[in-house]
C-alpha cells in the first residue's frame, strides 16, 4: 500500500471513529420523521410528541429519542418514556433505509385503560394484549426500569414497578413471546409467555415465579372464535390466603387452607376454567378430583368433587377466623365476608381427623352462593358408630337465619375419649341428636331466638368427677360420712336418657334419667343458651325406694358445680346400721 493509501485509510478510519463515537442533534427533519414511522410499525405505539432525537453510529448505530409521548393506536396504552432507543439494522441501513433490531424503553411510565369493573390480572392485561396480536409484525422491545399504572378514568386501580421485559420480535402469524421481571404489590416476580396470535391449534406456554407463587403451564391455543386453551398446570404456594390476597381476592374461607400444591390438565375457556385429572396436596394430603372456575355475570363459582386417603378437617376448621358463640359479643353478623364467591365443593377421604377425633368413610361438602352458607358431614364413621352434621345460615329480615343439626349413632364414647379427652367424663355406647333453628342479627338476639330439640341415649357406661352410687351408700350405711368428699371418681351406670325441648333460647329437660345397679338419679331443670347457666336439681334414689337424695346442678355449662341440695344426715338405729328417718339441716 502506497504512503497515500495509508493516509487516505488512516483518516476514514478516524473520521467514522469521531462520527460514531459523537451523538447528532437532528432538527425535526426527514431522517427523524422516518425513524418514528418505522419505530411505530414496530412496536404498534404512535408517538404524540418528544423533545429531541439524536443519532449515532457506535459501537451500534442507534437513533435516540428523549422525553417521548406515546400511546396504541385505540389509546388502550399510553405512556411516557426518559428515552426510546432504537437500534438499527446495518444493512438497511446501507441502502438509505431505517429499520430497527431492536427498541429500547428506559425508565418508562405507562398508563393501561381498564374497566372500573375489573378486578384482576386476567381482565389489565386482555386490551394490551389484544392490541398487540394486530399487528402483523413487531420488533424486540424492551422495557428497563418501567412503571406501569393501571387506570380507571382517573382512579389508579394497580401499579406494577421495576417493570424489566424483553418482547421477543416475531414475524406474521407468529407467537407473541415475553420474558422479564417486575414487582408487583411488594412482591418481586420473574414471568415468562409464549402466547399465539393466530387462529388453528398453536403452542402456548407461561411460567411465574415468586416468593408467593411457582406456576408453569405448557400447551395449546386453538380457534378461531373465542380460543380454547388446554395443557398441563402445575402450581404450588406456601399459603393459599396469601396468594388470594395478593391478586386482591379477599375470602374468609381461604383462611382455611395452608400450603398447597395442585397438578391438573387444564382447559381455559372464555370466563371458565377446567381442572381435569387433578390433583391437590393440602399440607400433605392428597386429594385427586376434578374442580372448575367460572366467572358468571362477574360473580365467581367454585365447583368440584375430590377424593382421597386422608384429610385433617380439624386443622382446616381451626385457621378459619369464627366469632366466639358469646351473647356479650353485640356486633352484627356479616355473612357477606362468607359468601363472596359461589362454592360447590364435594369432597370423600378415607380417613379424617376432626379435633382429634378419628373419622372414617367421610363425605362432607361446602355450598355457598350469595346470603347462604351451608357445610356438613353427609357422613362418617367414627368409634363404632356414625355422626352426621348440618350447618346453614341464611340471610334474613331479621338478620341472619341460622340451623344447626347434628346426630350421632351407636358410638362409643369410651373408645372417642382416647383422643377426645374433653369427652372422659362421660362414657358409654349410644346416640346423640341436636337441632336448633334461630335468627337474630347479633349473637345476643340469635342465641335468644333458637328453638328446637335434643337428646342423648347412652348404655353401659360412666360419669367422670363424681361418685353417685358411693353416695348413696354412704348416706344408706353411715350417714356421718355423708359430708366427706364424693366428688372424685366414676359414676357407673347401665343407662342414660335424656331428651329436652329448646324455645326462646332455653333448654328445659322434659325427660332425663340415669340408672345404675343400685341407684336411678331424674333430673329436670334449663338451661339458658345466652348466658350458659344451668338451673337444675336432680334426685337420687335407691332402687328399692328407701333414700332419696336432693342434689342441684347448677353454674356454667362448661364447669358445673353439683352438690347436695341440703346436708343429709341420717343415724343408724341399730346393729345392722338399717337407716332411720333422715334430718334434712338448711347449711
């Protein structure tokens, strides 16, 4: 190469090196106009309005344009961005043609027009999205340090921050594809979409991760029409409540549920949701069914039926957030926070636990629609025998309507109090049977209002924490002793009835009566359902009617204090210590 080569060499390099290494201030001319135009086929975003554009060269040429204003065609998104930069292709770029490789959004803010209606993730991105499938081709963009508000008029229904995207480029008829982060109601989430644009049976596929929810689908989209989504879901979150709460999703009955893992096939109608061939993990337990999600008239439905081998519905019971049954507590019920959302659900295990009660063969259900709960055992089995439960509470005039039925057949409560142990005062095989029926708007007012019946039937079992039969022979056979302590024990007896009638919130016995080998205690009295209070005396007698003793049951229902009504004491006349007449002293 000649000395004048190199030279002329030398300089062209230099210069492109000054020129790309320089950034150009281009009046609103030809060359900016162009590149708007060809930044808006790319992207679907007209540009209203910008500060000024500049050019350069290296290390890649790029046209930049600062404080731009930008929305969609239809106004669905509008926004504002720091700098949109736009990288171009060098060989177009050769040939005098713009055409960009990629664009650039840095630090942008963007408003998305939603309806004041919606209320979800699904409903905020749909106009976006649906915006983007018309355009026939649209080049890479990508969003750094974005902010995105999610506008009702002008009420700010949502923002998702550190918004950080890359939107793949795609042809015609390709798919949609994203992939990125942002963080959004505190909770910082990575997400990913492959989603189709066009009618016909076409790959679909989604992907999110974060510290509340780990979701992947893989599958198909078909159409035309309204598309038809199916494939394979797997999700898992360590707390259902939280994950509700986080898509906005207040539920009092999500309180019930912990960690949860769910498999399923999935199919994704316009405003319904299949879950086939699914299955749950609740904390551990497994159940396989089938469940779906619609939304009807913008009231949500959950439908279903599962089975498995085991269920702890105690635990279950336990986290859901129930008022204390106090007649003090004057606050008004709101069965609304109940009764958000529709629930059908159905669900058989083998084996339940319930409190630490063992359950076997069980079928329960919940039914919720608007101003009606209802939940119960269908059935059950348990110590040999059967229980069965029924709880429906309606909206009323008079507040809320409240039923309440339970039965219990051939169990035996000796066998139950080994894992019950509040039932080891009373044990026994037989039958146990409640209903109540009551409305008020207060605990106060419902308590006071309950009418209906109960009764229980037991054989061949004992009394806890007393001593009826040691009693009375004492009383028969040494009347000094009469005063010594007889409340610690067992209280054999062969059998136990008692049936009462509930009116105004007032239990009263209409017939009790407990018999042992030597003995039979009647008891009569009420029971007041509002302040929880027994009144009730009770007379025990020997079998062949030679001693009769007058007791009282008196004080609260859950701790109640039975004692002598009268001190009873009787002297022995002779050897044989028969008794004599008894001398009833006042205290």
């Amino acid at each position: 190469m000649t000395r004048r080569a190199a030279f002329l060499a030398f300089s062209l390099v230099v210069a492109i090196g000054l020129l790309g290494v320089q950034s150009w201030n281009l009046a609103l001319g030809r060359v900016e106009r162009r590149a708007i135009v060809a930044i808006e086929e790319r992207t679907g975003f007209v540009v209203r309005s910008l500060e000024r554009a500049e050019i350069a060269f290296l290390p890649l040429p790029r046209i930049s344009l600062s404080k731009v204003v930008f929305s969609q065609r239809d106004g669905t998104v509008a926004g504002e961005a720091l700098r949109v930069r736009g990288y171009l292709r060098l060989l177009p770029l050769l040939t005098g043609r713009l055409s960009f490789d990629r664009v650039d959004l840095l630090a942008p803010q963007i408003d998305v027009a939603v309806s004041a209606e919606s209320d979800g993730l699904t409903d905020w991105l749909a106009p976006p999205l649906a915006e983007l499938e018309k355009l026939r081709s649209q080049g890479r963009i990508v969003i750094r340090s974005g902010s995105v508000f999610l506008r009702s008029g002008t009420a700010i229904q949502s923002i998702v921050r550190d918004v950080n995207l890359v939107i793949d480029e795609r042809e015609q008829n390709e798919p949609f594809s994203l992939a990125g982060s942002f963080k959004w109601r505190g909770v910082p989430t990575d997400v990913s979409l492959l989603w189709p644009v066009v009618g016909g049976s076409a790959k679909a596929a989604l992907s999110a991760a974060s510290p509340l929810l780990k979701l992947r689908f893989e599958g198909t989209r078909s159409g035309p029409g309204e598309p038809v989504v199916t494939g394979m879901l797997a999700l898992s979150t360590p707390s259902v409540p939280g994950l509700l709460d986080w898509f906005g999703e207040k539920s009092r009955l999500s309180a019930a549920l912990g960690a949860l893992t769910l498999n399923a096939d999935l199919q994704l109608k316009p405003r319904e949701a299949s879950f086939n061939n699914a299955v749950a993990s609740l904390d551990g337990d497994r159940l396989d069914g089938v469940v779906k999600l619609t939304d009807v008239d913008g009231r949500f439905a959950l439908s279903g039926t599962l089975a498995g081998a085991s269920l702890d519905l105690g635990r279950l019971i336990d986290r859901l957030p129930l008022p204390a049954i106090d007649a003090r507590d004057t606050s008004p019920f709101n069965l609304d926070g109940w009764t958000g959302r529709d629930i059908d659900l159905r669900i058989s295990v083998d084996a339940a636990r319930l409190n630490g009660a063992r359950l076997a063969d069980v079928a329960t259900y919940v039914l919720v629609k608007k101003g009606r709960f209802e939940t119960g055992l269908l059935r059950a089995s348990a110590y040999g025998g059967t229980v069965k439960g029924r709880l429906l509470a309606v909206s009323a005039p008079t507040g809320v309507d409240v039923k309440v039925q339970a039965g219990v057949d051939k169990v035996d409560f000796g066998r139950a109090a080994a894992d019950v142990p509040r039932l080891a005062r009373l044990t026994g095989t037989g039958g146990f049977q409640l209903a109540l029926d009551g409305a008020g708007r207060t605990f106060d007012e419902l308590l006071g209002a309950m009418t209906g019946r109960a009764g229980i039937n037991l054989k061949q079992g004992e009394i806890g924490g007393v001593a009826l039969s040691e009693l009375l022979r004492r009383a028969e056979r040494n009347p000094s002793l009469l005063l010594r302590d007889w409340r610690q024990g067992k209280t054999p007896f062969d059998t136990l009835a008692a049936n009462a009638g509930i009116a105004n919130g007032l239990l009263v016995l209409t017939d009790a009566q407990v018999s042992g080998s030597n003995y039979r205690l009647n008891l009569s009295g009420n029971a007041s359902l509002r302040s929880r209070l027994l009144d009730m005396r009770a007379s025990l007698a020997s079998l062949n009617g030679s001693l009769r003793l007058p007791l009282l049951l008196t004080g609260p229902i859950d701790a109640p204090d039975l004692d002598l009504e009268s001190e009873a004491f009787l002297s022995p006349t002779g050897s044989t210590g028969t008794a004599a007449v008894p001398a009833l002293l006042g205290r």
